[in-house]
C-alpha cells in the first residue's frame, strides 16, 4: 500500500512536470482561467446599459423638454441636443446609438388629440441594444406623455405587485456569465489536460517505458487524475478570487471552501473521462474532435445556459447521468445562494458516484489500451 502511493505521488509529480514544460498548455490555462472570464463579464449585454442617445427638438415644450430629461443613467447617457444636419454625420461616426427627432408643434398636435410622429433613429450595428434599446425608449416616451396628459398625476394599478430580485437585485448579467463561463472553462481543461498528458506519453513513447517499470495501469490513470485536477483546482479557485471577485467585482455568497470541494469531486469524473476519451483516440486531432462531440451537449444541457425545467423530461433524466448537471448545480446553489452543505450533498454525492463509475470504466479501457 505505501509503495502504491509513493509510485503514483512521484508519477503525478513527473506529470506535473511534463506539463511545467508544454506552454502552450501552460498559455491555455493563463488564458481560459484570466481573459477567458474577464471578457465574457464585460462583453456586452443583451440589455441596455449606458447607451448613447441624441435628441433633436424642434419644438421645444415643455413636453419636449419632459421628454429630454427622462433619459438618464444607467440606461442611458445624458441625452445631447443636436440638429438636424448633425444627425447623419454623428449616426455615421457612431456617436449615438439612438437619435430622436420631435418635430415643431408637437406639444400642440398632442393636446388637439392629432397624434403626432416622433422619429427615432438607431443605428443597428450595435445589435444587442438596438434590438432592446427602441421597445425601452417607446415604454419611457408613452409613460412621460401619459404622465403629461394627466397633469402630472400617475395612474395607480389597482393591485401593486412589488418584485425582489433575489441574489442578483440588478439583474447583472456579467455576474451569471462569468461564473457560468469558469464553470465551462474547468471541465474543458480537465478533459484537455489529462487527455493531453496520456497522449503524449503515447506519442513520446514514455508510457511503454512505465509499463517496463514495476508500476500498474491503476498508478499510472491515478497520478494523472490526482496532478492534473491539483492543477485545475488551484487555477480554478485563484481565477474566482481574483478575476470574478476582485476584477468583476461579483458578489460571492457561499463558502469558498465549500466550492473547492465540489470542485475537486467534478474534477475526479472529469479527468477520467479525459483519460477514456485520450485511450479512444490515437492523437491529439481526433482528441479535439471527440472533446466537441462530447463537451458541448454536456454544457448546453447541463443547466448553465438553459434551466433544466425548460427540457424535455427524457432530456432531463439523461442528462442526470453526466457530471456537468450536478456541478452546475451546487455551483449556482454555493456562489449565487449561498448554500451550505445541507443543500448540496445531493450533487455531492452523485458526482461521487458518476467519478467512481467513469474511474472504473476509464480504468478498464485504459488497460485493454496498454495491453494491445
């Protein structure tokens, strides 16, 4: 027994090794577990978030002036006067997102009950907020004319429904896109790493070496799994500190430790899987290929980017089966809510479970592998 740990504590250590010396691994860590997340936190958002926006006023009202003064942050920037001949060269500068024209008399058309047009501009080159950005400034038009009509006075519903965001009051979509993208970015390195490091043991001809050397296949599958989910757990932890809560500035609940448990229990079913994925192929090409066909339906279906209640219940039984589910899980459960280990030991355990299965059939296939 101590001789197996001592094999597989100093083959993990060769293994960690091996890896110190391929930096383009190395560069694909920095970058996933770095700007990977720190642009997608500040790429844009589908909602409308500091938009500029021009207005021509012809009219110069009061209503005009209501309307002027109803944009503000942090929709909005402060909206700028500007003329008519200024508006194509601005649109064409991309100076302002929106640009509204309210014509002359149109205080007075609205009172005679005429319904005068107002136009609005948008330059759609800026998708995401032009495809939001002209129901918002409608909805604010509508309120301010309506408030105007009605001599300042609001019209009350007649039931009041007060909403609470909670977890996320604002409804920030940096802070879920962030943590769904380390989520991502974890099991992809995994599967990457440990695939990565078999092979090219393979294609060096070091693992036939090991196979001479008084080692079993269980030590050599273990020191990959042990050193590599050591390394993606520490890069993992480092990148929520520093990137999502210190650079992005998102509010983390739960426990930090917590996580990194959870986290450790994904990475032994990940891992495996990228053993098993690295003994089907026969190089790193057919790897990527098989790393497509099998990461992308276990992130698209996993919760993360669409909520599991919204599947297929056949979808949802299958997917019960594959890691990704339950990690999305506690993570949303542990950052977000701050739950503690009462709520998730469920995901815990089943990770547990899938980890111990995908072990013993990597184990077996990884032996069938080296005795060929």
């Amino acid at each position: 027994m101590r001789q197996t740990l001592k094999n597989i504590f100093f083959l993990g250590v060769k293994e960690l090794r091996g890896l110190g010396r391929d930096y383009m691994l190395i560069a694909l860590i920095v970058y996933a577990f770095s700007l990977g997340i720190y642009t997608i936190g500040k790429s844009t958002n589908d909602t409308i978030n500091n938009a500029a926006i021009a207005i021509v006023d012809e009219d110069r009202s009061q209503m005009s002036q209501r309307i002027f003064d109803a944009f503000f942050p942090p929709m909005f920037h402060r909206a700028k006067e500007i003329t008519l001949e200024e508006i194509d060269p601005a649109m064409d500068e991309g100076k302002y997102t929106f640009v509204l024209v309210i014509p002359a008399n149109f205080e007075k058309d609205l009172l005679a009950g005429r319904k005068p047009e107002i136009q609005l501009n948008i330059d759609a080159t800026r998708m995401s907020q032009a495809f939001s950005g002209g129901g918002y400034i409608q909805q604010i038009i509508n309120r301010e004319i309506s408030i105007f009509e009605d001599k300042g006075k609001v019209s009350r519903p007649l039931v009041k429904t007060v909403v609470r965001n909670r977890y996320n009051a604002n409804l920030t979509q940096s802070w879920f896109k962030s943590v769904m993208q380390l989520v991502n970015n974890i099991t992809m390195l995994a599967i990457i790493l440990t695939g990565a490091a078999l092979i090219r043991e393979r294609e060096n001809g070091t693992l036939e070496h090991l196979l001479v050397m008084p080692v079993t296949p269980f030590e050599i599958m273990f020191s990959k799994v042990w050193s590599m989910l050591l390394v993606v757990l520490a890069a993992s932890v480092v990148s929520l500190w520093v990137v999502i809560m210190q650079m992005l500035h998102v509010p983390v609940n739960g426990s930090l430790g917590l996580f990194a448990v959870g986290v450790a229990l994904h990475l032994f079913a990940v891992t495996s899987l990228g053993i098993f994925l690295a003994c089907v192929a026969d190089n790193m090409p057919q790897l990527g290929m098989l790393l497509i066909l099998v990461l992308m339906p276990m992130q698209m279906l996993s919760g993360g980017s669409t909520p599991q209640e919204s599947m297929p219940e056949w979808v949802q039984t299958v997917m019960l089966a594959a890691p990704t589910t339950h990690f999305v899980d506690f993570c949303q459960a542990i950052l977000f809510r701050g739950a503690g280990i009462e709520v998730v030991w469920k995901p815990f355990l089943m990770l547990f479970i899938i980890g111990c299965v995908l072990f013993i059939f990597s184990l077996g296939r990884f032996r069938r592998s080296v005795a060929q």
